[in-house]
C-alpha cells in the first residue's frame, strides 16, 4: 500500500516539474471555479449568478483549401514530424489535437466527453433536418451527423508553447459536386465562435480560388475579425521569388473582391515546413505564428486573471445586495407585525369596551360592590358617567345602529391587520451565515490566490523589484 503511495507522489512530482507557469496559472484558475466545495461556479449558483469556468488552453482553428498545409504545421508545431509520428493528417472531418500524459487516439463520442463545450455539434443537422433545408440526400447522410466526423489525437509533446493550445484541423475545402456528409459550413462558423485564433492558409496551388473557402472566411470576419490570420504556405512550392510574388497578388486580389475582406493593413506571411535536403531562398515567417499563439496565450492568461477579480467582486456584491435586502425585508416584516398588531388589538378591544360600557351602566349598584368592592363600583361608575349620558341620549332605534357601525369598525380593524402583516421571505440565520462565509471566503482567499497568480506571471517578464 505505501509503496503505491510513493510511486504516485513520484509521478505526480515529475509531472508538476515540467507544467509551465502559464500552464500552473491557467490550471489554477480553472479549479477555483470548478472546486466542489468552495468553487466560484458553485458560490455563483447558490446566488443565482451562472458563471463559466476558464479554458485551461487556447483553441486555434486551422483552415483552408484541400492540401493547403494545415495538418503539416499542426505537425511541425508539436514536433512529432522528427519522430515520423505526426498527429495530425488530411481527413474529411474535425480533429482537435492536444497534449496530455499518453500519446491516444479518441473517436467522436469519446471527444465529446473530453470537450462537452462542443456538444453542440450533434446538433447542426438535426436543425437543419428540422428546418427542412436539405435535400433526402442530405438527410440520409445526416444519420451519421458530425460526431462519427470527429476525432482527438493526444500527443505527450511538450515543444514550444503545445500544453497550453488545442489545435482544430479543419477538413479540407473544395468546390463542385465535393459533398460532405455533414454541414461542413455551419460547423466551421460555429467552431469559430469557440475559437481565439483561426487560421487561414492559402498554398500556390489552391491559392484563393475555392468559394467556398472564401464564404467561410468572409462570414467570419463578419463576427471575429480580430481572430483570423492570412498566411501563404508551402511558400517554398511557389517557385523563384517573382512566381510568389505574383501567386500572393492573385490571392489578394480575390480577397478584395470581397468587400467585407477588404481592409487596410492586409498581413499575409509566408510559411513553409524547411526541409534540410531541399534548401530554399524564401522567407520562412513560420516563427511568426509561433510568436503569435504566444502572444494570445499571454493575452489569455492576463483576462481569465482579470476575469477572476470581477467575478469575485460580483459575487461580493451580490452577497452585500442579499444580506441588505435581508435586512430590509426583517424591518419590513418587523414594523409590519406592529401594525397588525394594533389594528388586531382596535380591532378586539372596541366591541368589548362597548359590551363593557353597557353592562358596567345596565347592572345594578349592589352587583357591583359584590363583584369589585364599594370604593372600585364607585370609581367606576363615576368614570363611565358621560359614556353612560352620551348612550342614554341616544334614541332606542339608532342603538343597534351604532352597535352594527362598532361591528363593521372592528371587523375592517381585523381584515386591514391581516393585509399589513404579510411578510416578505427572509433568510435562515444558517444561510445567512453560509453566505457571509463565502462572501469571507472569496475575499480571503480566492482574491489572494489570483494576486498570487498575477505576481508569478509578472516575474517571468518583470524584474522583483518592480513588483
């Protein structure tokens, strides 16, 4: 038994060694949210807050036409390529390709779990069957859907910044009679959605003449413009340095003719896997990519922390909001119950004083001296003397007059305690308690770990005494 412990911790220390400080942050972050107990996303839900945990890494799509590359520089990215192992190849469907602890090969069922996020996926063709866009054709295919179309490839590389991206290869696009069994279209507009980067690559064969490439990257720049990048690979395929000249004019021409792709600024590097046995003069920008998922990892790291600071201030706010409005509603109900109470009280007490009067006046002397003592008896007929006068003044038909307004006054009394005292829900003082617990709990801690987390990741970049 101990020796099973010891072998776990052993391995659980080597993997904690090469984590990254990125990946230590982001993973960090997530189980702040995602704690059982004391996570932000169960805190949130008790006070009807829905919040959602961060990614612990960045999505990066990848498309283009057929053979543009983009399976070749998911592969030289992770490195695997060296090791005649790639990950990631030219397929029909989606493959989501990332890093873990065994090198695994997961089908669409089993993607889904690891990614729930994308669930919505499944989905597309049956709306679409629903909403009667496709032809029986399609509606045969759609059996099959997206999910049969999906795959995750898990590689235990560790170059560059890999164990913080999840690459998604796209499947290639063509134009024509090319059918696909899905809705290759909605699928990459909504994967789009979930995505920080999207990359577009452009090969000197393909170039920009494929429609159906350039649908999709217009409507995507509609929505995310900030996310797409341009590149020309297999740069090193276009020939001497006036052929890719003239292939780069050819694709940016296409470009502007759309008018939502034709903007100021336009960037297009070139990139190419370099092979040692086939030297080339091109510029090779491949670096550039690199530099640029960095950058977007960075950018990342810096919003889910800023993320985390809101989201404990508004739960703190809420809980302030919930403690107060508590309040608010025991004085309500406090001040509520004190007018009830005396109207309750107008409400009982004026047909007894009446009844009392009036006996008090109708019963004879003796009765009363027996009842209360002679000096009492006297006391208090002497006070009743001018109600006793006021009622004997009154004739006998408008008595019971009276009687019946007294009734009606004192029935009112009663129906008017019983609105004003309605009271407003309030929390337990065990609630209460768990509230303010939490509210101490996010204050204390989680805002301390993220002030943490934010020092550790400035040190990679600043100097100490700058902190």
């Amino acid at each position: 038994m101990s020796g099973k412990v010891k072998h776990r911790t052993a391995a659980n220390t080597a993997e904690a060694a090469t984590v990254t400080v990125n990946e230590k942050i982001l993973k960090e972050c997530h189980n702040l949210y995602t704690d059982a107990d004391n996570g932000l996303v169960t805190i949130g839900e008790s006070l009807g807050l829905k919040l959602l945990p961060p990614r612990k890494k960045i999505n990066v799509m990848l498309m283009g036409n057929h053979s543009a590359g983009k399976s070749s520089f998911i592969n030289w990215y992770v490195e695997e390529h060296v090791q005649r192992t790639g990950v990631a190849i030219e397929t029909q469907g989606f493959s989501f390709v990332t890093s873990g602890r065994k090198r695994e090969s997961l089908t669409g069922n089993a993607t889904l779990h690891l990614y729930p996020h994308f669930k919505t996926l499944q989905e597309i063709e049956v709306h679409g069957v629903l909403s009667g866009q496709i032809d029986l054709e399609c509606l045969l295919q759609s059996a099959s859907g997206v999910v049969d179309y999906l795959n995750t490839e898990i590689s235990t590389s560790k170059q560059k910044k890999f164990s913080l991206v999840t690459f998604i290869d796209t499947p290639g696009l063509v134009d024509g009679d090319m059918k696909y069994p899905f809705d290759v279209n909605q699928s990459i507009l909504w994967l789009g959605d979930l995505c920080d980067l999207i990359f577009v690559f452009f090969d000197p064969i393909g170039q920009a003449l494929c429609k159906r490439t350039l649908n999709i990257v217009e409507q995507l720049n509609e929505s995310h413009p900030e996310r797409i990048r341009f590149y020309l690979s297999k740069a090193d395929e276009a020939g001497h340095e006036s052929d890719r000249q003239r292939v780069m004019m050819q694709i940016v021409q296409e470009l502007c003719k759309r008018p939502g792709l034709n903007k100021t600024g336009f960037e297009m590097p070139t990139i190419y896997i370099s092979n040692p046995s086939k030297p080339s003069r091109c510029v090779n920008q491949i670096e550039e990519v690199c530099k640029d998922i960095e950058k977007t990892i960075n950018q990342t790291i810096q919003n889910t922390l800023n993320q985390l600071e809101r989201d404990c201030e508004q739960i703190s706010t809420l809980v302030d909001n919930t403690i107060r409005a508590d309040n608010m509603a025991r004085s309500h109900n406090f001040k509520a119950k004190l007018k009830g109470m005396g109207f309750s009280l107008f409400g009982f007490l004026l047909p007894v004083a009446l009844i009392f009067t009036l006996l008090v006046a109708s019963a004879p002397r003796h009765i009363l001296n027996n009842l209360i003592g002679e000096d009492m008896a006297v006391a208090m007929v002497s006070f009743m003397v001018p109600i006793t006068a006021l009622w004997e003044n009154v004739e006998d038909e408008n008595q019971l007059a009276i009687l019946a307004m007294v009734l009606v006054a004192s029935g009112l009394c009663l129906i008017i305690s019983r609105i004003i005292n309605k009271s407003k829900p309030t929390l337990q003082r065990r609630s209460k308690k768990i509230l303010i617990e939490k509210q101490e709990y996010v204050n204390s801690h989680v805002k301390a770990q993220k002030k943490k987390l934010y020092a550790e990741y400035l040190q990679q970049s600043v100097s100490e005494h700058d902190l």
